[in-house]
C-alpha cells in the first residue's frame, strides 16, 4: 500500500464518518434533562412579586406562579412593567398580562409557566425550571 492510497483511504473514512454524523444523532434517541431547581428561600405575600434572571414569581391570592422571562416570538428576555402589571418584549414588542397570558405583538403563544412547589422547610418556594 502507497502513502498515497493509505492518506486517500483515510480521508474517504473521515468522511464517511462526518457524513453519517448526522444521521446517528437523528436516530439516537434524545436524552431527557431533569427540571432544574430554583430555591427561593422567604415566601412572598400575596400580590407581591419577585424578578428572578429566567422568571418572575408572583404570590397570587390562588398561590404562587412562576412566568418565564422568554419571548416566545423569539426568545427574547422580556421586561416586567410594575404599574401596568405586563410583560414587554424589548425586541419586537409582543406584550403579556402579569399571568403569562399573550396580549399583543408578533409574538403568538402564552408565555411559559413553571412548576412551583413550597419548599422542604415550609419557608420558601422551589421553582421547576
């Protein structure tokens, strides 16, 4: 075997093996990732509200409920009007009541909801994200 057909049949092979990369992870199944937990450690009275990075957490009189912050137009991070009680997207300007509920704008969904339970100790809230 020639340096030339070695260095020709490795090249064949690395291609091949870039080719069917895409292929093997349309057919390896999808891995599931576990909620992470988001531990907010004083409860909040009710119609306060807490601004987090990824959610706002709101203590209504039927409990707390936890809004994501993304568009989901775009996936923009939305701003939280205090006085008007919204959600505006800096982007496009799709705007959402305080519950998450779409209003107006590009954007067409609900945003997302997480799951929030009281914590261990009964002090604060866990939020599933």
């Amino acid at each position: 075997m020639t340096r030339r057909s070695w260095i020709k049949k490795m090249l064949m092979a690395i291609a091949a093996v870039l080719c069917a990369w895409p292929v093997i992870g349309f057919i390896m199944p999808v891995r599931y990732r576990p909620p992470r937990k988001v531990l907010i450690r004083e409860k909040l009275p009710k119609g306060s509200f807490l601004i987090e990075p990824e959610f706002v957490l709101f203590a209504s009189e039927t409990g707390p409920v936890a809004v994501s912050r993304t568009c989901t137009h775009l996936g923009c991070t939305v701003s939280f009007d205090e006085t008007r009680k919204q959600f505006i997207c800096p982007c496009h300007q799709s705007m959402f009541h305080w519950n998450g509920k779409y209003i107006s704008g590009p954007a067409q969904k609900d945003l997302p909801r997480f799951e929030v339970k009281t914590s261990e100790d009964g002090k604060g809230y866990v939020v599933l994200i």
